[in-house]
C-alpha cells in the first residue's frame, strides 16, 4: 500500500499570519504523542535504552597546544586524555565521515564571506605517533555550503553522496581516488534561499543518512519562525539513492542538522526558533520516526515539557500532535554533530550519546560551546569546555566522531582545526 506524502502545508489546515509573541511564560503547556518508541536496536541488539551506562563524572582538566597560526588552544578535557591537532589550516570546517577505502572526508564551507567556495577534503595517512593525518587533498571545491557527505556500496559500486544547499550530488568512488573521475549525477534539487539574512537564506545546510537502501535528507526551514509555503520545507525525506520514491519522511523539524541512524532508529540534533527569549525553546537530540511531527512552527519544548507557539498555532487549527524530544539539551546550545558512541574503552563514554554543541550565535549569552554526554533521563555533561572564553571564540565544535576505541574527534569550524582526544598512553 502507497505510503502518505506528510506536509506541513497539509497538516495545518489553513494558513494564517505570522507574528512574534512576547518572551514565552509558557501558558500552553500540552499534552505530547505518546506513541513514540524511544528504543532503538544497537550493534550489540539491545535497545539504546537497555545498553548498560556508567554515571561516573569524569572529571575536567586543562589541556594546551599550539597550533601553526602562532595560536595556543587550551581547552578542558577528561582527566587522563590528551589534546592533539590532527588537523589543521581549514576554514568553516564541518561535517566527517569515513570513506570505505579507510581515509577520512570532511566538508568545509570555507566562511562566512562567500558560501560558494566550499570544499571537500580527504585527509590520509594517520600517524599514530604524531597523532595527526600527513596528507589533506581537496576532492571538490566551489560548492554552495557542502555541509555533509555520505558512502553507498553496492555489490557492484561505491558512489559518494554531497549536499550542498541546492543539489544532492552523487559521484562514482573508486578506492584511492583523490578528486571524481566523472560530472557527478544530480540527484535532486533543494530550496536555495530563504528569508532576508546576510549569508543568503536561512538554514543552508542539508544532512545525509543511509539505511537499508533508502537514503534520508534533513532539509531545514527558509525562516526562523513562519509558516512555510513549501511542504519540503523543514522535514527529512526518504528516497531511494537515485532520488526516486521521494517523500517526506517526518515533519516539524525547524533545522535537524545532526543527523545518524542507530540500529534501526534514527536520531536527529534540532535548533529551536529565535523569538521566545534567550530560555526558550530548548535544543534537542531527536528520535525520529516515520510519519511524526516534531512540533515546528506551532510548539515547542523547554526541558522535558511543550508548549504552544501561539504566535503560529490559532484557536480552532487542526495540526498533528507534536511528539516530544528524545533529550532537552538546553536553550540556544547549538546542537549539531553527535555520535552514539558504542565499544569505547572508558565505560564513561561508552554508550552514550556525545553531542557538539556549537555555542550560541550571540556569543554575550554564553550557551553551550561544549562537547557533551547524554542519553534519556540524563542531562547533558559537559565532557570538553573552554571554547568560549570571557568574549572570546577559541573553537566552536560542530561534528563528533570515534577515532578508535580509545579516541574521538571533533571539528572547529571557528577556526578550522581538527581535534584528536585520546588516552594517555603508559610510558
């Protein structure tokens, strides 16, 4: 049976003005679907709820390098672990993602100045030692805010996946390559512009995810708070990897940056709305699942309850039930790249989530700008500080990922650098 197309333009009914309410005191407190199954099958076949977790905090000290622009980074780190550059000399430095043949690719939407000019890098030849990679090589460059990448084998070929903010792109891979060896084929096409906004639209950014066969796209909102005229407009799509089958897979999802399939479930960060104050709405990590709605434009959430956007949502509107978040994070954070990380050495990181949280875009406010644990029932913990000190961005942490059972790393797309974390080794 043909599965429903869900827009948003659909689910709302009619469409109404759009306007900004005071700072929220939050009146319209409602009731969430309850229906979402906050389980999710893991590498080792439990639920992530089920995998076993230690609450030990860990705690933070301070750890100093220097980097090649003459700068010296001092951020704090777990007790035990060290700080090192794997990488360095980028610009907007984004997204990671392990290609099949071994070496690491990661986007870089060079900066704020021209979003046109974005690359894709390899980076090869990790030394254990230095801990850092001896060889970056640009793949691609002059690409509208490549924010992600993603690999596709088949029994026959490799293809790698760019989104950019207009096209999904899809390249022939073959093992060693250092740039295409053909145009690549376009795959589908995106909104590319959005409300007035100094870098050309709002939510520029697009977010791949593999999983059996179907690949899925977050695509975020043109505006801060406003009622779309497009149903594609702040959802996740579904479609098979030639672009066919498209439809929306989830609606109300304002900007799902962070994006990563666990199991069988799938797990989103969001960034709420601009306008209710430096307190509200929090910023999540979703579960997502098929055919739900994740509250954008009409509610919200702030810790673990939701609220009505009255601005948006009018007496007598038929719109779905929002379904709550997975974990609250906290007001203007940032949440983007995560990872579950699973077979990690130290049980204080193992199984748990690890959220980068890019730090609010008003740096006076303060929040986030941190590297932190959590899973359901449990409050975000910081596990690296120091990004942001006194007014000053040292490093806003945009991606995470697991190096090794005994490492991770992490993006800066403030200056460009990639961080290695990592035990201390014996002597």
């Amino acid at each position: 049976m043909q599965r429903k197309v869900l827009g948003l333009c659909a689910l709302m009914g009619l469409l109404v003005g759009c306007g900004s309410p005071e700072p929220s005191e939050h009146p319209d407190q409602i009731e969430a679907d309850t229906t979402q199954q906050d389980t999710a099958s893991t590498a080792h076949g439990l639920a992530v709820d089920e995998l076993p977790l230690d609450t030990t905090p860990l705690r933070l000290v301070p750890a100093t390098v220097n980097l090649a622009d003459g700068r010296t980074v001092t951020l704090d780190i777990p007790e035990g672990y060290e700080l090192r550059v794997a990488a360095e000399g980028m610009k907007r430095f984004r997204f990671l993602a392990p290609s099949p043949d071994g070496r690491l690719f990661a986007t870089d939407m060079h900066d704020l100045t021209d979003n046109r000019r974005g690359r894709v890098y390899i980076f090869d030849g990790w030394n254990e030692d230095s801990a850092r990679f001896e060889k970056r090589s640009t793949y691609l460059s002059g690409l509208h805010n490549p924010n992600q990448v993603a690999f596709l084998s088949t029994a026959t070929d490799t293809f790698l996946y760019v989104a950019t903010t207009g096209k999904l792109l899809r390249f022939a891979y073959h093992a060693g390559d250092t740039v295409p060896r053909a145009k690549p084929t376009v795959i589908d096409t995106f909104p590319s512009y959005g409300l007035s906004y100094k870098y050309g639209g709002w939510h520029l950014t697009r977010s791949l995810a593999f999983h059996k066969g179907k690949l899925y796209v977050s695509v975020g909102s043109s505006c801060n708070a406003c009622l779309e005229t497009e149903d594609v407009r702040a959802t996740l799509l579904e479609m098979d990897p030639d672009g066919g089958n498209k439809r929306i897979y989830a609606t109300g999802l304002r900007n799902a940056v962070g994006l990563r399939w666990v199991g069988d479930e799938l797990f989103a960060t969001g960034m709420g709305s601009d306008h209710l104050g430096t307190e509200a709405p929090d910023d999540v990590l979703f579960h997502i699942e098929e055919g739900k709605h994740y509250g954008w434009p009409f509610h919200y959430q702030v810790g673990e309850e939701l609220f009505a956007d009255t601005a948006f949502l009018k007496p007598n509107m038929r719109v779905m039930s929002p379904t709550k978040a997975y974990v609250p994070l906290g007001a203007r954070v940032g949440a983007l790249g995560f990872e579950l990380f699973q077979g990690f050495a130290d049980p204080r990181l193992n199984n748990w989530f690890v959220v980068a949280l890019h730090g609010s875009s008003i740096v006076k406010m303060g929040k986030g700008y941190a590297v932190v644990r959590v899973r359901k029932g449990h409050p975000a913990e910081p596990i690296i500080t120091g990004f942001l000190q006194g007014d000053e961005r040292v490093a806003r942490c945009c991606d995470v990922l697991m190096h090794d059972s005994n490492s991770f790393l992490f993006t800066d797309d403030h200056k460009g650098v990639l961080y290695l974390v990592r035990r201390k080794r014996e002597v």
